[in-house]
C-alpha cells in the first residue's frame, strides 16, 4: 500500500534547542535542487514528496521542511561530483574566485579552498594558472550571490 503525496509547503529552520528534531524522512538534494521550489522529489527511504514552497526559497543543509498535517523532513546535501581547486598562496586563490566570479559561476569559498561544478573548460583554465583541481564527490554549497539567489 502506497502512501498519499506529502506536499512540503513550510520551511523550519531547526531550533537550537532541539537541532536533531525528530523527522519522519531525509530528503537528500544536490545544490541545483535544493534552489527549486516546486518539484517532486524521493526521500532517502524511497517516498515522493513535493515541494510547494515560496518562490526563490534556497534550501540548506539540515532544514526542516513541513507539511500542511505537521509531516517533518530534514533537507541534507546530497554529494555530488564536484571540482575542489586549491593553490599555494591565498592571492592565487583570490585570483582564480575573482575569475570565476566574472563567468558567474556557482562557487563555493572557503579559505583554503573553491568548490564548482564539474566544467572541462574551467578545470583548463584553472590548471593553466597553477592551481591544483581535483575531481571529487562532495556536498557543494555555493554562495548565493548578493541577492540570496542563483543567476
């Protein structure tokens, strides 16, 4: 017996005092879906939710997402494949957010490392500046530009 579609309409950011909030499912999604707002999705445990959120909503690593009758699911980032890309200087590293930032690439900053999506051309151009990239599978948590949103 299949159970009816849950229809996630709220997001909950989790309370401090309670940050392991008891959820009845785990919606795993990679960065370019946890920026839709209306989609059907599978749950880690195999059920289909949809997603009927605000327009523009950006979901992160470990909110809570509600339905209508009180239906809890806890969002995680889903690992995905993914370019990490590092230098030996700080300035290097600058140089090569600077350069991405001017494509509009989605990018991930950290201090010693940028994250973006797997693009042969970039992986090029960042290696031709001296800079390490390595493919990997990770969670990617681009920053969401000055509007809180993706181009």
């Amino acid at each position: 017996m299949s159970l009816p579609l849950v229809t996630l309409t709220q997001r909950i950011t989790p309370s401090p005092e309670n940050p392991e909030q008891t959820t009845l499912w785990t919606l795993a999604l990679t960065a370019e879906e946890r920026s839709r707002s209306r989609h059907a999705f599978q749950t880690v445990e195999g059920h289909t939710v949809y997603l009927n959120l605000p327009r523009g909503t950006h979901l992160k690593n470990g909110d809570l997402l509600e339905s209508a009758d009180g239906v809890l699911v806890r969002v995680i980032a889903k690992p995905e494949p993914v370019l990490t890309v590092t230098a030996a200087s700080a300035i290097d590293l600058l140089k090569a957010a600077y350069h991405l930032g001017n494509r509009h690439v989605p990018l991930e900053l950290a201090a010693d490392y940028l994250r973006l999506s797997p693009d042969p051309v970039l992986q090029n151009l960042l290696a031709h500046r001296g800079l390490t990239v390595k493919a990997e599978i990770q969670p990617f948590y681009p920053e969401l530009g000055a509007y809180g949103h993706h181009h």
